[in-house]
C-alpha cells in the first residue's frame, strides 16, 4: 500500500538530477526529430515510474529496459499513448513528443527511479543480501529468524515468500529477486509496518539485471558457488562475477554505527575471491565452516533424521552449542553464516541459538513428508549437480546404516543450463539405489531429450536402464513407482520443485506440488492412518 508520508507527484527534475550525480543520465533530446533540447524538466510532474507500457497511467514516466526477450524500446510509443509524459531510453526515438532521458543502462536507472520513487527504503533498514547457488532460502529464513530474537523486526524477500509484519506472503513472482519496481514498494512497505531490518535473497539474476542496483546493503552472506544459470550468464565467470558485485559495494560503514559485514563461507573454493572483493570495499570480512582459521568453525556434530546437534567455536569468542530442527547437515553450515552475521553485528548470540532451537524449518528444504508409510519421504528444491549430491549424500548418510536406501525422483529444467544435466544424473545415481528421471519444467524443449541427457549422466557412473534406472514422463507416476519400489528403511526423495506449485510443461503452466502430490498418493495405500 502507498506511504502516505511520501509525496503522490515528484517532479522529474529531481529524478534527473539524482541520475547526473549518479553519472547514469548522459543528456536529453526533446521531440518530433528534434536534435538536443533542453525541455523543462524540472516543471513536469510524475505520478509514477513503470517499466512495463500495459500498466502505463497518465503522468507516468516509462523507463525502456532491454531484458532477454523483449526490448522495452519496442514500446515506447504504447507508453506514450496511455499517458506517459517523459520517457528515459538508452537511444533517442525520433518523432516522439515527450521529453526523452537518454541513459546509459536502462535497468540501471530504473533501479535508480524505483528507489527515488519509493523513497530509497533501504536506507532506513539494516539490510542484508544472501546469495550463493545453494542454501540461500535456508539461510535468509535463518537469518531473520535470529535477527528477530535479537531484537530486530526484519522483513524478508525471497523465493519462498514476502515477509512483512510477522507475516509471510507467498512470493507471486517466478524470480526469486523481484524486479526493481516490486523490491523498493515492498522495502517501503516494509518500513511502514516497522520493519528495522530486512533480508534479501538475492540471485545472480537480479544482481546482473540491476534489480537490486539502488539497494543499499549493509551485509552479504556467501553460502556456496557451483554450476548454475550459465542459460542465463552464458560463462561460469559471469555468473561468478554478477555474485561477486554484491560484495563490491558493501560499505566501510554500516547503518546504526555496525560495519559493513561480509560473511564468507570458508570451505567454498572460492571464498576467497568473495572476501578479497569485499575486503576492497572496506567491509568487515568474516568466515565461517569447518575450515582450520574459519571465524566461525564447526567444531563438531551429530546429525540425524530430526536435525543437529553441533559445537561452535566463535573467533574472541568461545564455544557455544546449538541445536537445528531440520535434516542436513548442511544446514548446520547455513546455521553457521547467520552466527557470524549476528556476531559480526555486535548481537547476543544467546537468544540467535534460541531461535535455531525452536527454528520451524522452511517450505519445500529437506520437508518430510509422513501419513504412516514404512518408509521416509522428503520433498527438497534441489536442483543443481551440488545440491542433489549434498542432499541425496545426506539422505543416504542417515538410513543406510540401518540398512536403507535412497530412491530419488527428479528431473531438469528446459530453456535452461544444458551442461548441468547429466551432472544432475551423476550426482544421484552415487547414493541412489533407484533413480527416476520425470518431468520438471520442460518449457518449450522436448522432454524426451532433457530425460535422455539426465539419464546418460546416470548411466555413465553405472546405472542400468529399466533396472535401478527408469525414466517415466508423468510426475505423479514417477512418484507412485518409487513409493511402490520403497522398503521399510528406505527414503524416497522427490527434488527439483520444493515449495513449487506449478510445473512449466509442454501443455504450458498446470499446478502441480510434489508436496501434495505425495499426501494423495501415500493416502490412497494401506498405511494410510485410520
């Protein structure tokens, strides 16, 4: 909802002079083939920023952000001719009756005018980013759990959901970042419910678009990098460099006299690229995991289906034990970013461990999914080569000793990263006694070949095709065939959706949740409880 204590109409001079100060504004032309002009910018009056000419309104100004697969520039005149009275572009337009921004980045300045518009929120709240290719949801729900028992109310973005006021709204958006626009109204409605403090789940994807360009953080967390997204980065060290310009703007100083704080995770080989890059900014740089020197390091754990038990010793600090209600244990190493972030921070750790304690874990990680059957049944989001092995490995670590085994149902995405694929296989078949391959957001390729290429990594470390290797198309059969394959012991995991309810198939969206699907089809069996 609007803030009433922000104006309803700024004046586009004042937007323009935070673009020259910022060096994002290289000139204006004016109309109608008009060579440079100088229009009186300072006299008009906006009524809002959009980026998107169908929701244009009368006194809007419409930035042109060239994306992936549409060009904002392709539709300036729409925006014009539903009202807009300015337009900022990163080539003039000719014939175009409305004074024309020419910038140097069209989602730069948006960026720019959606935190202008909205106040720039963000630097009214201790914020702090999340990023990595895996743990990011976990940790940002961890985060502002202890945030929180430390005294801070903070709100959260993220891919699972908004959280704003004690409540969390479901994240409507296919990104996890929501674009710039969506982010700064959000961050300011965040502080007129209170809000001190947010944390922002933030992905490469956004930080590549510039969606999170004008968001001022005071803290970054790195959780862990390895093949993803090279659909969208195209090299590996693009993605790794969109996730590193995080770090690069971290401040010597933070807001409330705290530093500017990077949290790195020691164990990743590529810690130390993130930490050189924050250590040049000026920010604090703290490490964390199981590594000799790590600030914070994990002395010891005990790991089971119910969570971990685990001894901390924290740098100047001493030992402190925890508890985490959730399997894995490598949540206890996303447990363990959020106490250097509190540390860091100067906060009691004391009721940040209380949190972990009474931590209710989240949608869609590591979800165990019971109506009585003799066998386990966890639903995760895993969907990268790394993820699928640290979570099957988890899973099989935990029911093998009793003579169990892991049953893993998954399959990948389409329009997406190719390469990871028979990774994804590979990954599964190390701790799978059965592997099923099945739908997962195909999209607009041929399913057949995205099972076939997932299938080809599980065969080359030594799955047999209609042996312990099966490929069935439809999900809801793919699940209903491990559940008829599973023995007292076994777990079936169901990776690739998590807390997902549709599925991008090749009938276009349908809903779909492996959560749901799970419930009706252990329901329907004999152990169904009575």
């Amino acid at each position: 909802m609007p803030d009433a204590s922000l104006p309803a109409v700024r004046l586009l001079g004042d937007l323009v002079d935070r673009w020259r100060a910022e060096a994002r504004l290289i000139g204006h032309a004016h109309e109608a083939g008009a060579g440079p002009g100088e229009p009186d910018l300072a006299a008009i009056e906006l009524t809002g920023v959009r980026d998107d000419s169908r929701s244009v309104e009368p006194g809007n100004l419409f930035v042109a952000v060239r994306g992936l697969r549409v060009d904002g520039h392709d539709f300036v005149a729409q925006a014009v001719d539903q009202g807009a009275v300015a337009v900022a572009l990163e080539e003039p337009i000719r014939h175009l009756a409305v004074p024309q921004l020419i910038v140097g980045r069209g989602a730069s300045a948006l960026a720019s005018a959606a935190a202008w518009w909205h106040g720039d929120a963000s630097r009214e709240l201790l914020t702090v980013g999340v990023t990595g290719t895996n743990g990011k949801t976990t940790t940002s729900f961890l985060a502002r759990a202890a945030l929180e028992a430390a005294g801070l109310q903070t709100g959260l973005v993220g891919t699972i959901g908004i959280g704003i006021g004690g409540e969390l709204r479901r994240n409507e958006e296919p990104n996890t970042t929501p674009g710039a626009l969506d982010l700064q109204r959000l961050l300011r409605e965040m502080r007129g419910a209170g809000e001190e403090a947010v944390v922002i789940e933030t992905s490469s994807h956004g930080l590549a678009a510039d969606r999170v360009g004008s968001v001022a953080y005071d803290a970054a967390i790195f959780t862990n990098l390895s093949h993803e997204h090279l659909d969208f980065h195209g090299t590996f060290e693009a993605y790794r460099d969109a996730k590193l310009s995080l770090f690069t703007r971290l401040p010597r100083a933070a807001k409330e006299r705290r530093p500017g704080l990077a949290v790195i995770n020691a164990d990743d080989g590529h810690g130390s690229m993130f930490a050189d890059a924050a250590l040049e900014s000026g920010a604090r740089v703290l490490t964390y995991g199981g590594a000799a020197g790590a600030d914070v390091r994990l002395v010891s754990i005990q790991a089971d289906a119910s969570g971990s038990r685990f001894e901390v010793s924290i740098e100047g600090g001493g030992t402190l034990a925890a508890t985490l209600p959730i399997a894995g244990r490598y949540n206890a190493n996303n447990a363990l970013a959020v106490l250097a972030l509190a540390h860091g921070w100067g906060l009691d750790l004391g009721p940040v461990v209380e949190a972990f304690a009474a931590f209710p874990g989240v949608p869609g990680r590591m979800e165990v999914i019971s109506r009585g059957q003799p066998f386990a049944v966890v639903v995760d989001y895993a969907h990268t080569p790394k993820s699928i092995d640290a979570v099957a490995g988890e899973l099989r670590a935990l029911v093998e000793p009793s003579g169990g085994s892991v049953i893993s149902v998954f399959g990948a995405s389409g329009e997406r990263d190719v390469g990871k694929r028979p990774l994804m296989g590979e990954a599964a078949a190390r701790h799978s006694r059965l592997v099923i391959v099945t739908e997962d957001d195909s999209r607009g390729e041929d399913p057949e070949l995205i099972y076939e290429e997932v299938a080809a990594g599980a065969e080359g470390a030594g799955m047999r095709r209609r042996e312990n290797l099966l490929v069935i198309a439809d999900r809801r059969q793919a699940i209903a065939q491990a559940f008829a394959q599973a023995k007292p012991g076994d777990v079936v995991l169901i990776a690739g959706k998590g807390h997902e309810t549709w599925n991008m198939g090749p009938k276009g969206p349908e809903p779909w949740s492996d959560r749901q699907a799970a419930i009706d089809l252990l329901g329907h069996n004999r152990w169904r409880p009575g």
